[in-house]
C-alpha cells in the first residue's frame, strides 16, 4: 500500500515537473511570436503612412523681364489677406497685392513677376515664407522675392481653398485633393476615422485648443481631437452642409452654415440647436465677446454669446448692417481686427463703442473694374 502511495505521488510530482519544463520550453516560442506580431504591425504602420505621403514637383518660378509685356488686372475681388515681412497681402483673382501697414499701395504680383497662377485663393505664413493656395496651379510659396511651386503628381485638382498653420505644419484644404500636412519637406494626406475617409470640398481650417475644426462645402463638419475624429451633418442638427465657420465660447460650440446659424454645448454629446435660419450666411467669427456674422451680400450683424439660446433666437434683427453692396462677401480676422473680403475690394472694422462700422480700406491703382474681359478694340 505504502509502495503505491509513493509511486502515485511520484507519478504526479514528474508530471508536474514536466509541464513546468514544457511551459519553460514554450517561452522563447511566445515571445518569438510575440515579436513577430510587433514587427507584423509595425511594418503595416510604416507601409499606411508611407500611403498617405504624396509625390510632388517642386519647382522655381522665374519673372518675364519684357519691357513690351504688360499686363491690365483688376484686384477688386479679395479672397484672403495675411500679414507677411511687415507688409499686408491680399490674394485676389487678379493677383497678390502688398499693402503697407496703413494701406498704401506697395506692389501687385502677377505672373510677370512669377505667379504660376491669377486666381488666388487662401494665404498662410509658414517657415518664414508666405504660401499661396491657387485655383489651378496648386501650392506656392513666395519668400519676398521669388515664387515657387508645388505641384501634387497623384491627383488631378490643384485647388486650395483653405490654408492654416499649425504647430509646425501647415494644414491645406483643398477642393478634391483632401487634407494635407505639410512640414517643410514632404507632403502627407490625413484621413479622418479608422476607415481613413478623404475628407473633400474643405472651405476653411480652424483650430482651438487642441480640436482641428474642418469646415467642407457639401459634407459638414469634421473634428480632430488628439486623433479621434467626429463627423456632423444636418442628420446632426446642421441646417446645412456646406459650413462657413466654427467658433467656440466659453461652454458653446457654434456652427454657420450657408442657411443659418446652430449651437451645442461643448462637452458631452453635441446636439445642435437652432439659433436662426439665415439664408445666404457666408462666415462667423469671434470679436471679443462678440459672434459677428455676414451675408454674401456684405450684410453683418454681432450679437453676443453670453445669453442662453432663446435669448440668442429673439436678438437676430430683421434688418442688418450693410456694409459693401457685393457679392462674394466674407469676414475674417486678422491682427485682432476685423476685416471684410468681398468682390468690392476690402473693408475694415472701426472701433465704436455704439455700433460695428466699417471703412473701405487699402489704396488702390486698378485700370480694369473686372477681369471678365467681353471685347478689345485698337484705336
């Protein structure tokens, strides 16, 4: 009896032994795979963003020295303007235009002087150089002196309505390209979400805190914070796909699109409510505590943000200020001042402490009032 209890116990204590060796055996095996498994999605890390790099051209542009080339452009109708080497520029769809600080005319650049394209979209300060986003001849950067280019060689649109810099990068948006990063050296597309979606049609770029707000002619409004994305539409609470700004108040998140203004608290789930359905609104920004808004029309009315929503809703006017009789009309910021862009030159805010005006600003030395040339005659 005796003889079979030590052998059972034997017999247990050798295969307890055994099983140890085995998993002892068994560990270079998993960490080998383990290993694998690492290297596996490493290189699949590596190879998707080597997917999103984008080829380009880059090349210089040289000026027309030709004393019997001139060229007659109106500058009448502004895109953008930006801040660059103590000078103001303007993109226009008749060039870029330099203004001092105080709106004396300095130069205009037209493709005699190098510009590859006319019609000027965007502006963007970036490593120390002023980039330019075109209709048609994509990215160009000008140093104060001379132009060059960039050109896409993996997709066919150029256009790029949308520039914005951003912690060592510049952010372009473009019609049809989708959403590029620039660092200096290369190009990479960034895709929203875990099915890397092109994000298409961007109108404009904005960024607080650390949310990138992306604004897109047909498909909303996109959000990237610390590499999470969101989407909105109008299944959302939009009254329109097409976004024309975002700004963010102290607990409100505000959106316009082109057929009205909309709200929703900034954390938590965001479920957008109407402030007021406004046709043909063009863009929004902020003006110290202020929302000021504007028509395509050069209409713009300010109200403020500190008010809860049903208050917002009865203080829309049912006149606003006009201040440009055009189309094309837009505000922006700039030097913490406001400014308008439309197709009749540029306009800037006065301070007044009892209402919101504007003055036409920058001197102008135009011979055409439109580049939309229907007949020529030699006299």
């Amino acid at each position: 009896m005796l003889r079979h209890t030590i052998q059972a116990l034997f017999n247990k204590r050798t295969l307890l032994v055994l099983a140890c060796l085995a998993l002892l055996g068994s560990l270079p095996g998993v960490w080998i795979i383990k290993q694998r498994a690492e290297r596996s999605l490493a290189e699949e890390r590596t190879r998707r963003e080597k997917e999103n790099i984008i080829p380009f051209e880059h090349k210089s542009y040289s000026t027309i020295n030709n004393p019997a080339i001139s060229i007659w452009q109106s500058y009448k109708t502004t895109r953008a303007i930006e801040k660059f080497n103590d000078s103001i520029f303007v993109a226009t769809d008749g060039g870029l235009v330099e203004f001092g600080p105080n709106g004396n005319f300095a130069r205009h650049y037209t493709t005699l002087d190098g510009l590859p394209d006319s019609d000027l979209l965007s502006l963007a300060t970036f490593n120390s150089k002023l980039f330019i986003g075109t209709r048609t001849s994509g990215l160009v950067a000008f140093d104060g002196d001379l132009f060059e280019g960039y050109r896409w060689t993996d997709r066919a649109s150029q256009s790029i309505d949308a520039l914005f810099s951003d912690s060592g990068r510049l952010l372009i948006g473009t019609r049809a390209g989708g959403l590029i990063a620039f660092d200096g050296s290369q190009f990479k597309e960034i895709k929203a979400g875990g099915e890397d979606t092109r994000i298409r049609e961007i109108t404009f770029l904005s960024k607080t805190g650390s949310k990138l707000f992306v604004g897109t002619f047909s498909d909303g409004r996109w959000i990237e914070d610390g590499a999470r994305w969101s989407h909105f539409t109008t299944a959302d609470g939009l009254l329109s796909n097409r976004v024309v700004g975002v700004v963010t108040g102290d607990d409100s998140l505000f959106v316009a699109s082109d057929y009205g203004l909309v709200t929703a608290p900034l954390s938590g789930q965001q479920t957008f409510l109407t402030v007021a359905a406004v046709p043909s609104l063009s863009s929004l920004v902020q003006d110290g505590p202020e929302l000021v808004l504007c028509k395509d029309n050069g209409e713009i009315f300010a109200l403020r943000t500190d008010v809860d929503v049903s208050r917002l809703r009865r203080t829309f006017p049912a006149n606003w200020n006009r201040v440009a009789v055009s189309t094309g009309s837009r505000l922006t910021t700039l030097d913490d001042q406001l400014w308008l862009l439309s197709n009749d030159g540029i306009h800037r805010a006065v301070s007044n402490d009892s209402e919101m005006r504007f003055a036409r600003w920058g001197e102008t030395r135009q011979l055409l009032t439109s580049n939309l040339i229907s007949a020529l005659s030699v006299d």
